[in-house]
C-alpha cells in the first residue's frame, strides 16, 4: 500500500521531534506507576550502554525528560 504524501511528512515531523531515546522514555513512563529518573537509568542502560557512555546515558534522558 502506498503512503500518501502527508502520512509521510507527518512521519518526518514526529521522527524529528521525538528521536529514538524520547520513544524508550516514554514507553517505559506510560508504563503503570511511571518512573523515576534513576528507574529510568536502570532500564534504559542495557540498551544505551554499546553507544553511550553512562554520563551521555543519564544526560540524554535528561534531555529527554525536559522535552516538552
């Protein structure tokens, strides 16, 4: 099925603003009893620690959290 041309550009415009980390964020807040930021580490690291160092780790969902 082809895509039409708005699907796409909305696409873009939400891949833009949230990038891959904001998604993991917030799948795991929306989770039942959301998270704290140290929760959020925890989780999040395993999957984050072969690119990022644990400081770019916990800056990054910072970054994320501050996100409106």
């Amino acid at each position: 099925m082809r895509a039409r041309a708005g699907e796409a550009v909305i696409e873009t415009a939400r891949d833009a603003a949230f990038g891959p980390i904001e998604m993991l964020l917030i799948a795991r807040i929306a989770c039942d009893g959301g998270a704290t930021r140290s929760e959020l580490t925890r989780d999040l690291s395993p999957l984050l620690q072969h690119k990022l160092s644990p400081g770019e780790i916990r800056s990054a969902i910072d970054t994320g959290i501050a996100k409106p």
